[in-house]
C-alpha cells in the first residue's frame, strides 16, 4: 500500500519536474532605443523600448548621471509619461548639461543594463505642433489668397526668448491627397498663400522646430473652401462678347488685304483668252479727251478789248488758239509776233504801225464785243517764269453816252493773245460798272488765243463809261493808245499818247503838248500797276502812267488808265512787272517788270 | 559706331561705379559712438538683432565642425573619456535653465556673455592651427574654424558696443568692466584649455556658443522687446 502511494507520488513529481522544465527563465535582455525629448527645453522626457524579460516579471529601472559627476540618480517620474517612460520635470533639468541615461532591466534572474545614451537637453527639443491654426479667404485686387495665422505651442516659451522657432505650413486640395505645397514661413505667425483655384477646399497645417532641434508634429488640419469669385464672371462675359463681335474684330486686327481689281477687267475673260477684247475693256472712252469744244474750255485766255472805230480792238484770235493753251509758251512765238501776244501790250502804235494795220484787220474781222471799255489784264506767266503782262488801258472815257466819241476817246486796251496768260485783273474801281464781267484763266502757261466766240464769254468788261471818273480831265479825244515818251530817271517809262489829242488835259503840267503820258508808280499787293498822276496835283487828269523798266525805249508800252470815281485821285493800274523787259523788235514793250514794284 | 558704343558703355561704368559708390558707402557708414558726424546711428533692437544672427552663425559654424569630427573621429563609446571632459569654461557660471536666467541681472548677463567670449579667444585660434597643421582635416574645416576664430572676435566688439550702448541709455548701470584679459576672467585653478582634446573642445565650444545665443536673446528681449519675442 505504502508502496503504490510512494510510486504515484514519484510519478507525479516526475511529471510536473518535466513540465516544469519546458519553461526556461532568464534574466531580461537590455532596453533598447532609449529616446529622450522635450517639449519646451524645461522638462524632457525619455522612453525606452523593453527586451525580452526573460520570462520572468522585469522591472526597469533609469538611472542617469550628470555632466562631470560620479552621483547617479534615479528617474524621477516613471508614470507621468506612460509606460517604459521617465519624465524629468523642471527642478531636474538641467540645460546645457550632459546627462548620460542608462535603462536598467531587472527580473527574479538577473538584470541588464541598457547603452548609456549622452544627452544635452538644448539638443533634444521637439515642441508641440502650433496652435490655433486659422485660415481665412481674402481678397486681393479681386483675385482671393488665404491668409493662413496660428500660435506656437503653449507649453513653448518664445516670448522671453528662451526658445526661437521657425515655422513651416503645408497646403494641399481636398481631392489631391499627398501632393501638399509647402511653405517657409520663418519666424512669423502669419502668411499668405496665393494662386488659388476658385471654387477649391483647402487643408492647411503648420508646423515648428527650435533653432536647434527636431520638427513637431504637424498641427491638427484646417479646412478652407475658396468661392468662385468675380473675375471668372467678367472673363465669362469677356468671352462671350468677344465671340459675338469676333467677325469685326477679325476685321480690325486682321484687315483683310484688298485684291487688286481692274475696273472693267473680267478675270473671266482672261481665262477664255482673248486678249482683245480685255484689253479693250480696259479702255476708258473719252480719254484723253479730244473734242475741241472741251479743249477750248481750258483755254486760257484773255481779251482784250474792243475798240469801236477804228479798229481799235485787238482781239486777235488765230489759230492758235486752240492749242494755244496747252502748248508750251515758249513753243509759240513770242510777243512779237506781231498779232499781239499776251506779253504785248495791246495798243498798237503808230510806229508798229505795220503791226498794227494787222492788227486792226484782224480785229475788225473777228466779231467784237463792242464792249466800251473793256479791260483786262492779264498776268501771263511764261514758263520762264516771267511775268508778262498785258495791261489794259482804260479810256478815259465820259460816262455817259457812248458815242463813238466816246469810243473813240476811250483807250482800250487790244488784247491780244498773250502768250502765257494766267489770271485778270480788273481794276477795282471799274469794278462797279462791270457789268457781266468774267475772270478766265488761262490753263496753263501758254499761249493763249483768244477765241472771239469765247471772248464774249470770257472778257472781262468793263464800262469805262461809268468808271471813268474823268471830270475833270477832259481827255475827250480819248487817246486809244499810249505811247513812250521816255523813261525817266526812275525807270519810269512816261507815256504819251499817241494822239496828241491830250493837249486839252489840264493839269499835266509835265506833258508835253499832245502828249499823254502815263506813269506808273508802282504795283501794289494785288499786282496792279500804280499808275501816278503826273505832277503833285491830285485833281485832274488821270494821267496815264505807267512803269516800266528802262528799257522802255521808244516803244509804246501799253498801260493801263483806269479811272475812279474819285476825280481827284489817280487810278491806278496795277501792272506786274517783272525784271525784265523785253523790247520786241516792234516796239512793244514787255512790261514785264518788277524791279520797282515796293514789296507787298 | 563703334565710338558710340565706347561712349555708352562709358556711361554705363560711370553709372555703376555711382551706384557702387553709394552702395558701399551706405552699407559703410561706420556706427557711431560718441556722437560722431556722419556715421549710422543703430537703434539697441538693431544692435541686439545683429548680434544675435553673429552668434547664431557662429553657433551653426561651430556644430557643423563637431558632427565632421563625430564622423571622421569617432570617439570610442567608451564613457570614461567622456564623462571626464571638463570645459575650460566650466568655472564662469552660467545659468542652467530658464528660470535661473530670467532671474539673473541684466548686468551679470551680459558680464558672462562678454567671459565666455573673451575665454574662447585663444582656444579657439590654437584650434585652428592646430587643425590647419593637420593633413587628415580638409581645407573646409580649416576655413570654418578661421572664421569661427574671427567671429568670436567680431561678437565680443559687438556686445561691447550692445553693453556700452545699454549703459548709456541706462538700461544696465556700469558695472559691467570692461573686460581685457582673459587671465583675469577665468580663475587659476580652472582647466587648461591646452590639455583638451580637439573634439572636446570642439565639444565645448559648440555648448558655449549656444549659451552666448540664448542668453543674448533672452537680454533682448527683456530688454528691448519685440514681434520676434
């Protein structure tokens, strides 16, 4: 009996001694990766990771030195900080001093020390994330950014300066996840984050980290959404105006490029290929133009005037009329040619007599405007650039009744085709008694012909019936023509007229008997020839005067008398003179002058 | 042409030398001190605001040359070395927290600012012959500690000029001495700075350069308080 309880004790101890022996206890293994960090660089903290415990209930237990000195400490504080934790409060921290940390395990077998880990707390400071991120939309000029604040941890003290941190953010679009813009914002508590897209949800988060040390942790995230904003309606109603006029737009920065057309060109007749008739569909009819009636309206032109019986009237048509204007001056014979020329004046006188005669003939073939007293100049250009001049004189005649004393007395002036002639002149002070009077220019600097049929149209009348205010002269015997008497000092070229008929003309004390002499004072701004009494008196006679060049000679120059109404003064012709005078072979005299013409 | 380009581009080196000129001559306006014509006066924030970046660049030079050691030279982990480094320094108190420095006096700041600097002349130009006589040390070394070696220099005539201006203004009395000898400073029995190794003076220096920052900051901005307080 003793026996069986014996051998079943035995069994049992054998049993449980085996089982016993499957278990293996062992002292623990070392601590591993012993941290040590602090928030605010007052306290720190250090974890440890534990080893295997050998299976056997371990303790661990910290154990730190300080900096140059053989006293070793325990931890403090294994609980404030959670498990396998050491926390150092304030009264235990030491800054800028080298703590050497060792985690100690210790179990029923045996104990082991972890690796000493140096520390200087200065060196190990990570803070707590920033605070109070806030995020708020702005506007800037219509375009929003966020404008992003937030506030260092707490715990951290920056305002005395005990810590410095630098601040980091990171933003990113709801929909995108993990593709964050960074941003820098050094010390600051504020920034701004731009180029946004409207309508876009935004997380923000901050960080920090101590001038020497590790990053927080990033701040717990804020969510921001950007409105569709103004712009994107104005781009909108850009774009649809744009759209609607585009077509004139295209228009103003792209005018399009004209294609070259021909009037009356058919680009289809081009293809058929007959070149005739293209081409004469390109011809303009009537150009250059050849009737002779449109030619002879641009004919210059210029008239002179009528002479009633004798044949006084110059009017001198030829031939030439008809190309006269066009044709060049200087291609036509000149002045002297002896049918008048518009640089001749238009009397004739007795010693151009020949000329004369022919003149005369040819005057009283061609119909005449019996005008009484026609006058006109003409200021005929040559193409030299002369100004010639053909004056017309004026006779003196009584105004009333015209008889062919009257005619007789009055001077007129012949005209005769000047060569060049460009403009008239009418003498102001007959203008009165204009009746239709006309101003016809000569189109060019040519010869002009006088059309007798054109003349009626184209003279310039005057009556000098009503104009001639020659109360007082009784130049009754109208002098149709003047002749030279001479040229006096001033270059003045004193005429006479060549009917001694002004021996009744009082008041001209420097005449010679029967003599009329007319003396031109000058030319005044309107390019009339001033004629100048003779002698000091003002009343009298309206002398005939004219001024010309030296050159005068004997020749009659042609003047022009105009007389006023005013008995007393002058009239005055006004003649453009040029330089030169050139004195025709019979004895016209170019009073082409203006040597002595004062400057307008 | 070609005497139309010389005579602008003559224009343009007139300019520039102008520009130049006046440039430096901005950037060169000597600081007054007592009151001298001509020259830039800078406020205390200013003054404070450019030593704090020397001594935080001198800091950043300072721990860049100490990991290059830690590299190159590991030192053993074997603590017996280490535990026995003693600083030269170790005799002038400093304040170890933050609570013992807002309690020091403006005065005695600024005093162990001005010792720390002085203590770290010397040293610190040994180093860096003694690093520039070493081939295993590149020239990038070599250049850091010169300049480390002239900011020590350049800091301590900048918080001279912070303390004289603080005591003109007469934020700090004039206790402040004015500090000459180093002899003078650091106690006889105090370490010998030549008997350290270089990567513990390394060590050390990277330490005291960072109290020299801290403390600078906290005087300003007890001092002269601002936005970057």
């Amino acid at each position: 009996m003793m026996k069986s309880v014996m051998e079943v004790l035995l069994l049992l101890m054998l049993f449980f001694t085996a089982h016993a022996k499957e278990k293996s206890y062992s002292p623990p293994e070392k601590t591993t990766q012993t941290r040590c960090r602090s928030p605010e660089k007052e306290t720190f903290t250090c974890w440890w990771e534990p080893g295997s415990d050998g299976g056997l209930p371990t303790t661990y237990a910290l154990y730190y030195r300080k900096e140059n000195s053989e006293t070793v400490y325990e931890c403090p504080d294994y609980h404030t900080a959670g498990e396998n934790s050491c926390f150092f409060n304030k009264n235990d921290t030491s800054i800028w001093v080298n703590y050497n940390i060792s985690v100690v395990a210790t179990n029923a077998l045996g104990r082991a020390f972890s690796d000493p880990v140096d520390i200087d707390v200065v060196y190990i400071v990570e803070p707590n994330p920033p605070e109070k991120l806030t995020v708020v939309v702005m506007e800037d000029k219509g375009w929003p950014f966020l404008l992003v604040s937030w506030e260092p941890p707490h715990k951290a003290d920056t305002r005395s300066g005990w810590i410095t941190l630098i601040y980091e953010l990171r933003v990113r679009l709801e929909e995108e996840e993990d593709d964050w813009e960074m941003h820098h914002a050094g010390q600051q508590k504020m920034f701004n984050i731009f180029s946004l897209r409207s309508g876009g949800e935004y997380l923000v988060e901050v960080r920090c980290k101590p001038d020497h040390g590790f990053w927080s942790e990033w701040s717990s995230t804020s969510y921001v959404k950007v409105p569709d904003f103004f712009s994107a309606l104005i781009f909108l109603i850009l774009t649809w105006l744009l759209h609607m006029n585009s077509h004139s737009l295209k228009h103003c920065i792209l005018p399009p490029v004209p294609g070259p057309k021909i009037k009356g060109f058919d680009n289809k007749l081009l293809k058929n290929g007959n070149s005739d008739e293209i081409f004469s569909a390109l011809v303009v009819p009537n150009f250059p133009p050849a009737s002779a009636s449109k030619y002879e309206e641009m004919l210059v032109e210029y008239l002179e005037v009528y002479v009633p019986e004798e044949p006084e009237l110059m009017l001198e048509e030829s031939k030439d009329l008809l190309d006269g204007c066009l044709k060049s001056l200087n291609s036509r014979s000149d002045s002297d040619s002896g049918r008048g020329s518009c640089n001749s004046h238009t009397l004739l006188m007795d010693k151009c007599g020949e000329t004369k005669e022919e003149e005369r003939q040819t005057n009283r073939e061609s119909s005449l405007m019996e005008t009484q007293g026609w006058k006109e100049e003409a200021i005929n250009h040559d193409t030299s650039g002369k100004v010639k001049t053909w004056p017309s004189v004026y006779s003196p005649l009584p105004q009333y009744g015209s008889n062919p004393l009257d005619k007789q007395s009055s001077l007129e002036t012949a005209k005769q085709h000047s060569l060049s002639t460009s403009s008239f002149l009418i003498q102001p002070g007959t203008k009165d008694a204009l009746g239709p009077s006309y101003t016809d220019f000569c189109l060019s600097n040519k010869e002009n012909h006088l059309h007798p049929q054109t003349l009626a149209h184209r003279a310039l009348q005057t009556r000098s019936d009503v104009n001639i205010s020659n109360i007082g002269c009784k130049r009754s015997p109208a002098t149709e023509y003047v002749e030279v008497q001479r040229v006096n000092k001033e270059d003045m070229v004193l005429l006479q007229p060549v009917v001694s008929r002004c021996g009744h003309i009082e008041g001209c004390p420097n005449l010679p008997k029967g003599e009329d002499y007319s003396k031109l004072k000058g030319v005044d701004c309107d390019n009339r020839l001033l004629l100048q009494r003779e002698g000091t008196g003002e009343d009298v006679c309206p002398c005939v005067e004219q001024e010309t060049n030296r050159e005068g000679g004997n020749c009659y120059t042609s003047s022009t008398v105009s007389t006023t109404q005013k008995p007393t003064a002058c009239m005055y012709t006004a003649m453009p003179l040029q330089e030169e005078t050139a004195v025709t072979l019979n004895g016209y005299v170019d009073t082409a002058t203006m040597g002595n013409l004062p400057s307008c | 042409m070609p005497g139309t380009i010389r005579s602008v581009s003559l224009v343009w080196v007139v300019l520039l030398v102008c520009l130049s000129s006046r440039r430096t001559s901005v950037g060169a306006a000597p600081i007054c001190t007592n009151g001298q014509v001509g020259c830039h006066v800078l406020s205390l924030d200013n003054l404070f605001d450019r030593v704090i970046q020397h001594s935080a660049r001198m800091h950043g030079i300072s721990s860049d040359l100490h990991s290059e050691f830690e590299q190159y030279f590991l030192p053993s982990k074997n603590q017996i070395g280490r535990v026995g480094r003693i600083c030269h320094t170790s005799t002038i108190i400093t304040p170890n927290g933050k609570e013992n420095a807002q309690r020091m006096a403006r005065e005695q700041l600024t005093e162990v600012i001005l010792k720390l600097l002085i203590a770290w002349r010397d040293p610190l130009w040994h180093f860096h012959q003694s690093i520039s006589h070493h081939h295993d040390f590149n020239n990038f070394s070599s250049n850091k500690a010169l300049e480390m070696n002239a900011m020590v220099h350049e800091l301590r005539q900048g918080v001279e000029k912070v303390a004289e201006k603080m005591q003109v203004l007469g934020i700090i009395s004039n206790s402040v001495t004015s500090l000459a000898s180093p002899d003078v400073l650091l106690p006889s029995d105090s370490a010998d700075w030549r008997l350290m190794k270089d990567y513990d003076l390394l060590y050390c220096f990277r330490r005291d350069s960072n109290k020299v920052q801290n403390f600078l900051k906290i005087l300003k901005c007890r001092i002269v308080p601002d936005h970057g307080c």
